[in-house]
C-alpha cells in the first residue's frame, strides 16, 4: 500500500495520485478496463485461465503470485504488469501468433515502441517461473525481437522484385534492394494504379510499383495508413524516410510527381 503524505496537496494532485496507484502490481487485465487501467507501457500481461471466482479463484491466484514475485523485481525499472483469461483475449494472443502456442501460459510484452513481443514457445518451453524470469532478463536486454504480422509469401512468387507485395517479409526485402531508384507502396488497392503497373514496369523496371495489404500485414513506422489508398514513394538511398503522396490519384498527377522525385528513373526517359 501506497500513502499519500502531502499536506495542502490540491485536488489535481490528489486525483493525479489516485491515477497513478488505483492499479495493482499485478491485476487482472480485461477488455473493459484495459484501456483505462493498463495503458501504461511497458506492459507484460500473462495470459492463463485467470478466473477469479469463489470456485476457481485458488488456482488462479497461485499463477497470479508467481507474476508478482517478479513483477516486484522490475518495479524500480517500470514495468506494469497484468495477469489476463486466455480465452478473453484469445483474438490477441492469435494477432501474435500464440493462438495454438502449446503453453500454459502465454507472455506478450508491449512495448514502448508501440510493437509487441511475444515470447517465442519453442525457446520457452520449461516451467513457467523459468519461462517468466528467463523472457524477463532477454527483454530488458533489449535482445527480444517484435512479432511483425506478415502473410505467406505467395508459392508462386519467383519475381526477384515483387509487384503485389502480400507479406512484410517482402516489403522489407525489396526496401533494402540496392537495385532499385524509388519505390511507390499503395496500401492496398488503387485501380487504376494497378492497370498501370505493366506499362509502368516496362519502361521504368528500376522503379517498383507495388500494393499491400495493411489490414493484414504490420506497417513499418515510417508508412503509417490514413485512409485507404495511402500512397508513399521511397526514393533510393532513403527509403526509410518515404514521401507520402498527396495530390490527385491520376495517372497524370503521379506521373508529374514521380519525375520530381524519381530523378535517377526518369533520366532520359520517355514519357510513360
């Protein structure tokens, strides 16, 4: 328990107080006072059969008491912790890919930089106190990798640069190319664009023109969706610093902008 010791403390002060410590060092995370309650990051929540009723509530808070004997560990270097029912958030623990994990009990881990790390169930696969301590230590290292969601790769995808981009693992393959002058990402479709794409390809084949779909694929930072299409050129050399595209949605628009931004394409070049 956490006193407040401040004579003459205000209103603000005394409602800030209550905010910031009405949470417990390891409650039980819910889909209606998630947002309110454990918007703090970092956030670790431990996924289980969390239910807390008279019949079940036994077995529940001995998982709970393990959470907080290393919840208390972290405390000093701010992480929030939260015990949640998998079934609950069964819809969460499938977007990180632990829908069939095989575990007991799942970790995902939100981070600062607003990614998820899950732990990985075939590097985690010992007794849940080793699990936690050890998933621990790595995130705080800074050694855990995000779940980046990404579709398959298309069987019959052997382009060595790809148009229709299904999955992140080739957008950022084709992100890194040195080949390449310029990139143009839709998210998702824009007609037109795409009946372009043939002709685009045959007279500028060092300037791709490509779609994805961000409702199934984790964008990277820098290509943040607003709205569908959201169109981006990422020019050679800094295509982590991408243009976003907007004017018209005409062939002649992006035509007369692409010549501004894709100088090294159009040099020379006839008019498409």
């Amino acid at each position: 328990m956490v006193k407040f010791n401040k004579p003459g403390a205000t209103s603000e002060e005394m409602v800030a107080f209550f905010r910031d410590h009405c949470t417990p060092l390891v409650g039980k995370r819910t889909k209606k006072n998630a947002a309110f309650r454990y918007n703090k990051l970092p956030l670790v929540v431990v996924y289980y059969n969390a239910d807390f009723s008279l019949q079940y509530r036994e077995g529940s808070e001995f998982w709970r008491q393990k959470v907080l004997a290393v919840a208390q560990k972290y405390q000093k270097d701010k992480y929030h912790f939260a015990v949640a029912d998998e079934e609950e958030f069964a819809n969460e623990l499938e977007s990180v890919g632990l829908g069939d994990s095989g575990l007991e009990h799942n970790i995902v881990v939100f981070g600062y930089d607003g990614k998820k790390y899950p732990m990985d169930p075939n590097e985690f696969d010992g007794d849940f106190d080793e699990n936690l301590e050890g998933f621990m230590k790595k995130i705080s290292s800074g050694k855990a990798k995000p779940f980046v969601r990404s579709l398959p790769l298309p069987r019959d995808d052997k382009s060595a640069v790809c148009e229709r981009w299904l999955s992140m693992t080739k957008v950022k393959t084709c992100l890194s190319s040195s080949m390449l002058h310029g990139v143009v990402i839709a998210s998702l479709s824009s007609r037109f664009l795409w009946k372009w794409r043939k002709k685009f390809k045959k007279k500028q084949p060092n300037l791709v023109l490509a779609k994805f779909d961000a409702t199934a694929n984790d964008v990277p930072s820098p290509y943040k969706v607003e709205g569908f299409p959201t169109i981006y050129f990422a020019p050679s050399g800094h295509k982590s610093e991408p243009f976003k595209y907007e004017l018209p949605r005409t062939k002649v628009a992006i035509t007369s902008y692409l010549k501004q931004k894709a100088v090294k394409s159009f040099q020379h070049k006839e008019e498409l």
